[in-house]
C-alpha cells in the first residue's frame, strides 16, 4: 500500500469546526466535542495506507468513507488525500455540495 499525505480542504475544516461548535454550545462543555474529534481524525488517519476503504461517489476519484453518522469525503490524488467535506448524515442530503 502507497502511504498518502492527507490534507484538509478549506470547506472540510469549517465543516468540522461547526459541528464541534455545535455540540459544545448545546452540550455547555467541551467532552463530547473531544470524543468526536479524535474519533473522526482516527478514522481519517487510516486513509493514509488505506484510501480504498471509502465507497466509490458518482464523481471521479472522489470517495465517502461512513464513520457512524458522519460521511467523510476525500479525493484520491496521486500522492494525497483530500479531505472534501465531512458530513453529518442527519442533515438534509439536499443541501450537500461537493
């Protein structure tokens, strides 16, 4: 397996910062929004050796990797990861934009 760097889109990184937000301005601390944090960065981090553990998107090159009720999308490029957007499942799909 070729080890790739992973690297954040602009868009991912708001998505991320938001839902943490969300979870600690409606929890009153900042434990859970913690958890969730590590969580998803572990997930994401076994993308580096394993980029083919996402579900092929309709778009080229472009996979979804499911980590409980969070879609993480990434673009596989030659030699990186692009972190797309992180979804949160509950949401309207109507409103995703990749």
């Amino acid at each position: 397996m070729v080890k790739r760097k992973i690297i954040w889109s602009l868009q991912s990184k708001l998505d991320l910062f938001a839902t943490l937000d969300y979870f600690y301005k409606r929890n009153g601390t900042k434990t859970y929004s913690r958890k969730l944090n590590l969580s998803l960065r572990k997930a994401i981090k076994l993308l580096e050796k394993n980029s083919d553990i996402g579900v092929h998107t309709d778009i080229e090159n472009v996979r979804n990797m499911i980590h409980g009720n969070y879609n993480v999308f990434y673009e596989v490029k030659s030699e990186l990861i692009e972190i797309i957007t992180i979804w949160d499942s509950r949401q309207n799909p109507d409103d995703l934009k990749l």
